[in-house]
C-alpha cells in the first residue's frame, strides 16, 4: 500500500478528529519537554546540594574542636615542653602524654608524690615538672620571726612537708592542695573550696602559684 493509498483511506478521519490529535500531539510535545526540563534541573540540584553538604560537614568538624578544646602549658622536665591543645576534659596525664612523657632528668619521685594525674586541666592551665634534685636546691625557706625574707611556697610544685608548714594547714589540707593542682592563681583555693577563708588569710602572703 502506497503513500498515496494511506492518505485517502485515513483521510475522512484525519478530517473528521484532527484537532483532537492536533492537541495530543501539542500535548505530548510539551511533556517531552517538561521531562528534560526536569531532569536538567533536578541533576544541577543534586550538584548544589553536594557542595553545601560538603561545607556543612566541614564546619561541624572544625567548629566543635575550637569550642571544646584547651591550651595547656608544660614545662620543666619532659620530652618536649611546650603549649599543647587539648580536649576539654583532659588531665594532666593526657599532657604528660601529649609532650612525650617525663624526660631522664625528670624527678619521678617527687612527681609520684606531688602531682596528681588524674586531676582535670582548665584552658591556660601550667604545668612544671621539675628535675632530680631542683626541688631540694629551691625548696622555700620559711622563718618564724621574719617572713619578708622567706621565699612563697609554690602551691603548684612545693612538697607536702613544705605546705604542710604553712600556717593553718594540716596532712588532710596538704592532700587537697596536692589534688587540686594545678592552680592558675592563689585565688583558685578558695574557688575550689581546698581551704577555709580563715586559712587563707594566713597564708595568701606566703604561697604562690609560679
């Protein structure tokens, strides 16, 4: 059957329903269109939404660890000293650890004695290791008849026996000063209630916290 055969068999349809068909197709032209029109911008979505997901995750990672982290300093005897950044909730361990650990020369008797690991660090907290033998040759001397020439008692370094001669202070005082180090100023004593308002006002002019 030719062309011409089909044109005037389907003619009288063609007439009769044309403007139907001519809608279907307008129709069906328009949603081809519609479909790329949507997938084209669905595809350049997915591209954006990438990039800010991307950024998004960046600041969660970033933002976090500045709010919860703090500067520490440790000096004296270990591997590297230094000021060290820490999570909030470290302890003095975690910047033994963080500056490679006590060095030779480190005291490690006095430090079993004196330093409490476990005590948790505040941000701008300093921490001294001292050597064999510096706390011996520095210890505080402390005088009965006058104490301008004697030398402040380092709440942060200073020995049991040494606080325990401080004015007031007792074997049960000297083991909360010991765990509550370290001290960022004498002031912190009573902050954290390791002594009485009495006992520091005898003993605020003779200790110090470096």
């Amino acid at each position: 059957m030719d062309a011409l055969s089909l044109i005037a068999r389907y003619s009288p349809f063609l007439k009769k329903y044309w403007l139907p068909l001519a809608l279907f197709l307008l129709g069906l032209m328009f949603f081809i269109y519609g479909l790329i029109s949507f997938f084209g911008s669905a595809s350049k979505q997915q591209g954006i939404t990438f990039q800010q997901t991307d950024s998004a995750s960046t600041s969660v990672k970033i933002e976090p660890t500045n709010q919860n982290s703090i500067l520490v300093d440790i000096e004296g005897a270990v591997v590297i000293p230094g000021v060290y950044k820490l999570t909030q909730n470290s302890i003095i361990q975690d910047a033994l650890v963080a500056s490679g650990g006590l060095s030779a020369a480190a005291d490690r008797d006095w430090v079993s004695k004196n330093i409490n690991l476990a005590a948790k660090l505040s941000d701008g907290a300093k921490i001294y290791i001292p050597k064999i033998g510096e706390i011996t040759t520095s210890s505080p001397q402390t005088s009965t008849t006058d104490t301008s020439t004697s030398a402040l008692v380092n709440i942060n370094t200073a020995s049991s026996d040494a606080l325990d001669a401080l004015p007031g202070v007792g074997p049960v005082t000297v083991d909360k000063i010991v765990n509550g180090r370290p001290y960022q100023n004498i002031n912190e004593l009573l902050d954290k209630k390791v002594v009485s308002s009495k006992v520091f006002s005898e003993i605020k002019d003779k200790i110090s916290t470096y």
